[in-house]
C-alpha cells in the first residue's frame, strides 16, 4: 500500500493528543497521589469532562460531590451535572457558572479535601464580576482582548484584575481547606500564574499591558479593581499545584510516532508566537530548506490581529494558509498546523494540513489566498481546498502544534 504522507502527518497529531489526554494524565497522576477520605471536586476547561473522569477512575465514590464547567458542545456524560458555557467569549452560562462555583465551594466543608481539575479556557468559561461589571462590558472586553494581538500572559494579567475568582481569588474562596491543583497547561513556558488566569495561584506583582485602546467599561473597572491576594497571604499553604500534561509531551509524543514510521524527527524548541501570518511563512521556508526524510515539529501559540468584520477561521487555519502560499507549487511537501484542543477561534475546526497543491485547489472556487488572509478568513479558504482538520473535543489543550514533512 502506497504511504499517504496527509495521513500520516495526521496519525502523529493524533499520537501527540493521546499523549497528553486529560483522562489519562490525571488518571495516572491520582494513582501515584492517592486522596484518602471523601473528596469534592471542581473540574473547569475545556478537558473539564476527561479529566473528571480520570479522578473518577481513580476516586470513584469517595468523590462526595462535583461541579464541571466545560465549553459549549464539550460536555460528556458524568455522575453529576455538567455546565456548558461560552468560549472563547463568556456568556451568560459563564456568569451563571461562576455563581455556582461560589455557592458550591460555601457548602463544602471546612475539613473536606478538594481536588481541581483545570485546563484551558476555564477563564472565559467561569466568571464572577464585581458590581458594576456585567456581561455586556466583559464581551466587549474579551472582544477587545482577543484581537489586540496580545499575548496570553497579557490578557490574563487584565482578565484577573476584574475577577472575583481569577488572580489566587479561587484560592481565598476555598480557604482553610486543602486543595490538590491538576493542571494542563496552555500558556508559555507552563507558568501556573497563566492556566486558567491562575485562580488558585498568587499574582498579585503581575504588570498590567498598555490598555490605553482598550473599551472605557474594562479602563474604569481595571482602575477601580481591589488588589489581587498577596504571594505570602495563608491561603496559598493550603494549595498543591500540579501540572500533569505540557506542549512538550505533545512534542515528543509526535517525535515518537513519526520515528516509528520510519522519519528522522527534528524537534524545535523554540516557542512559535507572533503574527501568525508572518509565522506561516516564515516555518514554509523552514520546512523547503529541511532535509527529505525529516517530520519538523514546532509548538506554541500564534496571534492574528481581527479586522473589523473577520471571516471564518482562526490562528491556525491563518498560519497554514499563510504557510501553503510559500509552499506553492512545491512538491512533495506537507504543513499541519492545529490547536491541541480540537478547536480553532471560534470555528469547530482545529487547523488545517496543507501541501503545494493548496492554493490551486482554493483557487478553482474563485478564491484567492491572500485576499483570504487579509479578511482573516482563511477557514472558507481551506475548506474549498479540502485541507481543514475537524478532531472535535481532544480532551485536552496544550496550545497549538504544527507538523512539516518533506518527502524524498
């Protein structure tokens, strides 16, 4: 049987999600870190629903009671209520989810043991304001957010000046109770500060970015916010955090996979950030001037800077198309680039592989690439080039991978 390079590039996508499973992970972690006695479980992010089940695996009935809050369609059958809510901008479940977990974590009680699950986008996905703030101000503010071009550290650092839960809140609310922390980490050099807007994590020195764009509403409310907890306030003695899965498991897991088919594997550990139209390019010609043979895999985090009115599509789907314009008319050549959770923005795709032929395909439709990209609308692109990666929930989110192969 021929090899089929596509799909082949997507079985170490594939190896790379399995790696970094949140079922698994914390399932592993649990059976290494036994809780005895009844323990009460809060479970927020995309993998909320995986990793709650891990704990289960492992606590089964000794989980007395659970709350989950998971992104809209991500939701699994659970031994208790799952919440659904908004991402990558909250809504009103994200509102009503955060007055659960504050009513959730009162009727714990004081002696019990509590164990977090926490991934990505839990800060879109449970949310308590202050007075003043509502969910007309914080969309218009995560709107803003999302496409100013900042970082996630950034955005997390004003995120958690207007929450009652982000910024080691979390961590007041739970005190004097002890809590066990696993985490999957979607931020830059795993800082637990980050994951989540760092909800049970002090931060209080982290600096504000320049937000002198930013709408009036977020302005007033972060001029007006209370200081986060102190680094040396007690609550944080009651808190063990765990990081159980990273981008760089996924990395080496698809290292690992393609030497088993046979390729030589080239790992960079560079953190692929910055514009990701300019990335996309920039790791194409990388990927011409790599020897044959050879499967490059790259991990990070890219931004894309919103027109007005933008068209489908997402970080991933820009710098894959970004990168099939340099690829073009080269042979032989393949590109993936997808987001480790399944999701891409706020598209249902996660990336998108694509060749030398991409272009062409696209163009057959009367489309053309870098009008597309200009429009951030590189999804309707790829999808009239047959080239968009649709995974649904991974159960898990350590950022974005992308995957280059160069035949011989």
């Amino acid at each position: 049987m021929p090899v089929d390079p596509r799909q082949q590039l997507l079985e170490l996508f594939q190896a790379a999600l399995a790696a970094v499973n949140g079922r698994v992970r914390v399932r592993d972690v649990l059976r290494a870190h036994s809780l005895s006695g009844p323990v009460y479980l809060i479970a927020m992010g995309k993998a909320a629903c995986v990793m709650a089940q891990g704990a289960h695996d492992v606590l089964g009935e000794n989980i007395r009671d659970a709350l989950v809050v998971t992104k809209h369609g991500y939701g699994e059958p659970l031994p208790w209520p799952v919440l659904e809510s908004g991402h990558p901008l909250p809504d009103d479940a994200s509102l009503a989810a955060g007055r659960r977990l504050i009513e959730f974590v009162a009727a714990i009680p004081k002696e019990a043991q509590v164990l977090v699950l926490l991934s990505g986008g839990a800060s879109a996905l449970v949310e308590a304001l202050p007075p003043g703030l509502g969910l007309a101000q914080l969309r218009e503010a995560n709107h803003w957010l999302l496409s100013a071009g900042l970082d996630i550290h950034a955005m997390n650092a004003i995120r958690k000046r207007i929450s009652l839960l982000k910024g080691g809140r979390l961590a007041q609310l739970l005190y004097p109770r002890k809590v066990l922390c696993l985490a999957i980490s979607d931020v830059p050099g795993d800082d637990p500060r980050s994951i989540g807007s760092g909800p049970l994590v002090a931060d209080e020195e982290s600096a504000l970015p320049d937000v002198s764009g930013a709408p009036e509403a977020l302005q007033a409310a972060l001029a007006q916010a209370p200081p986060l907890p102190r680094s040396d306030d007690a609550c944080f003695r009651n808190v063990e955090f765990r990081i159980v899965a990273t981008l760089a498991d996924a990395k080496r897991a698809a290292a690992e996979a393609a030497q088993k088919l046979g390729y030589r594997a080239v790992v960079h550990p560079e953190f692929i950030e910055g514009d990701a139209v300019e990335t996309g390019a920039r790791l194409a010609r990388e990927l011409l001037e790599s020897e044959p043979g050879v499967v490059q895999v790259w991990g990070g985090e890219t931004t894309v800077r919103l027109p007005r009115q933008p068209g489908r599509g997402g970080r991933n789907q820009s710098l894959a198309l970004s990168a099939a314009l340099a690829l073009r008319d080269h042979r032989n050549v393949w590109f993936l680039a997808a987001g480790t959770d399944g999701s891409d923005g706020p598209t249902e795709d996660a990336g998108a592989l694509v060749d030398g032929e991409t272009v062409a395909r696209g163009e057959l439709h009367g489309l053309k690439a870098d009008k597309s990209l200009t429009a951030a609308d590189a999804g309707t692109f790829l999808e009239a080039s047959g080239d968009l990666i649709h995974t649904g929930p991974t159960g898990t989110n350590v950022m974005d991978l992308m995957l280059g192969l160069k035949s011989e």
